[in-house]
C-alpha cells in the first residue's frame, strides 16, 4: 500500500471502528499490536501513527507499552484516550487518577481554532468519553487546546513536531464531528491523499493474486456466503480456469441453495464448480443428537473429512484459498482483565489439518466486512449475493431445536423460505442484519378448519446489528408479521403456530443453538 496510517493497538473496543473510519476516507490502515517493534514500524514506512486507547492505566505495573522510538520516526502522531496518556507518560507529562470517572457524553470547548485537528469545527461540540485516568501536567512544549467538564486537556497539540492527543473517542458515532477530526489528522495533518478505493484494490490483488499463483492451480471452499463467493470471484478473474470452487451440500441448507450457487457460479460466471451433494452422510451422523455443540462438532469435523475427500477428486493443486477477513487476522493483545480486547479465533485461522499439504491463498485479509459487499458490487456480484445476510456455518440444524431429520428440516426449510420472501417483498430484507425461522421442539393444540390439531412451532427471529455482537430485535409492522404467520400455518404441512422472538443480545443470543 502506497500510503497508510499505522494503528497500535493497546485493547481498545474501538481500535478497529478507528480502522474503518480511516478507509471511510479512502486511506488505508492496518492495525498492529502495541509492541510491535520500531523496525517494523519504520519498514511500512506510515504517514501517521495512531495510539488507540485502552483499559490499563499507563502508570500501572504490567501496563501495555510501545516502542518509545516510534517518537522519533518523525511522522505525526494522535494518541487517543489511553494513547494521550501515553504521550504524557513519555514525554514528561503526568497521569493520575480522576476522582470522576468519565464515561459517556461530553462537551469539548475549543480553546484554539487554528489547531489543525480541530480545523472546521464549532466551538463546542458533544462528545464521548471513556476513561478513568486524566493527564494533570502536560509534556514538554505541548499545549491544551481543548477542554471537556472534567479534563483541561481533552486536546493537546505539540504543533511544531505535529504529535497530537485527545481524551476523547472521535471514532464512534456518538461523536458527531469526528469525522472531521479523522480526516484532518489523515488528509491534512498525514498528508495522505483518498486512494484507497476498491477499484485500485482489485487491480493490486489481481496482480498479487497472479504473482502467487503462477502456473498452479487453486482450490476454494464455496459456501454462497458473502466471503466465498467474493473470494472466489476475485481470484477467478486473476486466474481464471486454474481456479477450482467445491460446493458441498451438507443438506442443511436453505430452500434452493445448491441449485442457485450451481446456477450462479458455473454457469452465470463460468467458474469450474466441483458439486458434492453429502446430505445422506451428514443426516446419518446427526441421528439422535439434540445437544447444540454436539451438533456443530459433528457438521465441522465431518465437512473437513468431505471435503479433503473432495480436493483429491478435484485434480492436483497447490494453493487453497479462505475468505478469511481482516478482524480475522488482528493479533490478539494480551492485557490482563480486558476480554474485550482478546479477538476471538476464527475458523479460517490458524492453518490447516496437518495432513492437508496446501500454501493459503487469503486475498481478503486486509479487508473488514462492509468492504467486502464493496469489494463484491466492483466485480459484478448480484445483490442477493454481496447483500446477503448471515448463515451460520452448521447451516439449518442450528436452527432446528432438538433432532435434525429429514422431515424437521422440510418443515423449517419452507417456513424460512417464506420469511425470506416476505421479507425481501416488503423491502425489509437488506433494512435488517438477519431475519428467520426456527423450528421449536414444541408441538402445540390448534383448530384448522373442524378439526384440533397437535403440530410444531415456528418462531420468527428478526434482529438489527452493525456486527453481530450486540443486536436489538426488530419492530417489524404488524401487517407484515401476519402475513408471515398466516403464510406459514397455511402453507406449511405440519405447523399451526407461529411466535416472533423479542429477545434482544444480550441476554440472547442472535441464533438459538
């Protein structure tokens, strides 16, 4: 990458929202650990370093340290909350502990308009804060130009040397002008140029793509997700024909599935598609089991074998390419008492079974979600596609409570299809993070026409989410949800109740299992 922003991370929950704003503004940044050595700091030759903030507190025994010399790379430098505390604890300053612990909104007074962070803003503005500690002396030749109810530091500027600290997060939404205070550190401050589109992207993986490859041959696992199918397309027009695609159907998938990712990427895009229909296999391991974990254990463990077994079929190749993204690969950072700060590990991460002799091939690593259904639109990807919702990996059987059968899944199967299609009719299906159906391992009365009936239950899941990890469900219209329900109970051989879930994660979670 030509120009980019270095963000070292001390275990903030915002350090990748940082990330994303900076390529909101068409810069690229990568997020690195707090220890990262100078050396490789100074190797990607940044125009702008970022101190992300933190749980720790700078004066405490095991507290999260950088390399001190990165203050002499002579790049600028923006600290933020714990990263200004840093600036402080380095360059002669002095931390303590506030007396108010300050979290949530604030108002930031602008002492000094010609600071060129604060370049085009109000004179007061809200903002968000959250920290315990607070700067009470500044370091040498800093100066405050800005102040929030509790801290006459919230902005310190050392101009002359273009370091930069503020005690404040401008990287979420509750800050509304932060933005403005990202773009002039990247823009004005870095001097870095908005190069970083996907366009640009698509031309350096493509070149990239076919430095690696070569000659040989690659191999990718399509599920028909949004990471796959992106991964896919883009390698394909790198290499073309030297990419194979596996498709397994574990028969837990949605109503037509396998027959629109065949109909999709064999014949639309003309990829080489190697179809594994494996239902039977995976049914017949899944007989009796209800316990949840139990389940997805056996859906992973016998993928692998499937498809291991289905990489043989497919011919001689070398490379085997992951969707794997960017919160994918960010190194953990290891601060104690901060499980926030630990990213969890990730299925596509960490190699492969040892017998499975394959070079990785992961042209999305450097990417976050959303930049992915950019990525998708640029390479000519339906919306259906690049705007898809989550599936879970286990597929359907997560989604039905007790045993998977054959004929539970048929029931699920349709009831799905048609939440989904109302959904999309109504125009709430891209509106909202996922929306579906689950089959409840409980059977109820009902009356259907002169007769009681005793069948199964469906609940409805519909959530709203910026990713996944906190989600609210959704206030979908009344008229909506009976034309769901009635569809159901009409259509679907076997149920007589429909129920929406209004649970909300926490204490829930997004998917039942």
């Amino acid at each position: 990458m030509s120009e980019q922003i270095v963000i070292l991370d001390f275990g903030s929950q915002y350090t990748q929202v940082i990330a994303r704003r900076i390529r909101e503004g068409q810069v690229y940044s990568s997020i690195l650990p707090f220890d990262t050595p100078f050396s490789k700091i100074k190797a990607l030759n940044p125009k702008g370093i970022i101190l992300s903030g933190g749980p720790s507190s700078v004066f405490a025994k095991d507290a999260p340290l950088p390399d001190k010399k990165i203050f002499t790379l002579g790049v600028p430098v923006l600290g933020i909350c714990y990263g200004v505390q840093l600036l402080a604890h380095f360059l002669g300053g002095k931390v303590e502990r506030s007396e108010e612990r300050e979290y949530g909104k604030g108002t930031l007074k602008i002492g000094d308009n010609k600071c060129a962070l604060l370049k085009g803003l109000p004179k007061s503005i809200r903002v968000w804060n959250s920290h315990g500690d607070k700067m009470t002396k500044l370091p040498k030749k800093f100066k405050a130009v800005g102040s929030t109810e509790n801290s006459n530091y919230a902005v310190i500027e050392h101009r002359a040397k273009r370091m930069f600290g503020i005690q404040f997060h401008p990287e979420v939404a509750h800050t509304p002008k932060g933005m403005t205070i990202i773009s002039n550190f990247v823009h004005k401050i870095c001097g870095c140029g908005k190069n970083w589109t996907m366009r640009s992207y698509i031309d350096q993986s493509v070149e990239d793509i076919r430095a690696q490859i070569g000659d040989e041959h690659v191999i990718l696992g399509l599920s028909g997700g949004v990471d796959s199918s992106v991964a896919a397309a883009l390698i394909h027009k790198a290499v073309g024909d030297q990419l194979t695609c596996i498709f397994v159907n574990n028969g837990l998938l949605r109503a037509n599935e396998a027959e629109s990712v065949q109909q999709l990427y064999g014949r639309n895009f003309k990829i080489k598609l190697q179809y594994e229909n494996a239902t039977a296999e995976f049914l017949r391991r899944l007989k009796g089991v209800t316990n949840p974990e139990r389940k997805r254990k056996i859906i992973g463990n016998h993928f692998i074998r499937v498809f291991q077994q289905a990489t043989k079929r497919a011919g001689k190749a070398r490379f085997l390419a992951q969707g794997t993204l960017y919160p994918d690969v960010i190194e953990s950072v290891p601060i104690a008492g901060n499980p926030a700060a630990l990213i969890k590990s990730h299925h596509n991460v960490g190699g492969l079974p040892k017998n499975m002799k394959f070079e990785l091939v992961e042209p999305l690593r450097c990417l976050f979600k959303d930049e992915v259904r950019v990525l998708g639109r640029e390479l000519g990807l339906p919306k259906e596609v690049v705007d898809r919702q989550p599936f879970p990996g286990p597929g359907l059987a997560v989604r039905v409570m007790g045993e998977v059968t054959s004929k539970r899944l048929r029931v699920l199967r349709e009831s799905d299809a048609i939440v989904i299609e109302e959904m999309r009719k109504s125009g709430w299906y891209y509106k909202v993070w996922q929306s579906f159906a689950v089959l409840l391992p409980v059977k109820s009365v009902g009356v259907m026409g002169d007769e009681r009936t005793y069948e199964d239950s469906i609940a409805v899941r519909v959530v709203e989410s910026r990713d996944g990890m906190t989600a609210d469900w959704v206030k979908l219209p009344y008229e909506l949800l009976e034309t769901i329900s009635n569809r159901i109970i009409n259509e679907v051989n076997g149920v007589n109740r429909c129920v929406f879930d209004i649970t909300s994660k926490p204490p829930g979670t997004i998917e039942w299992e």
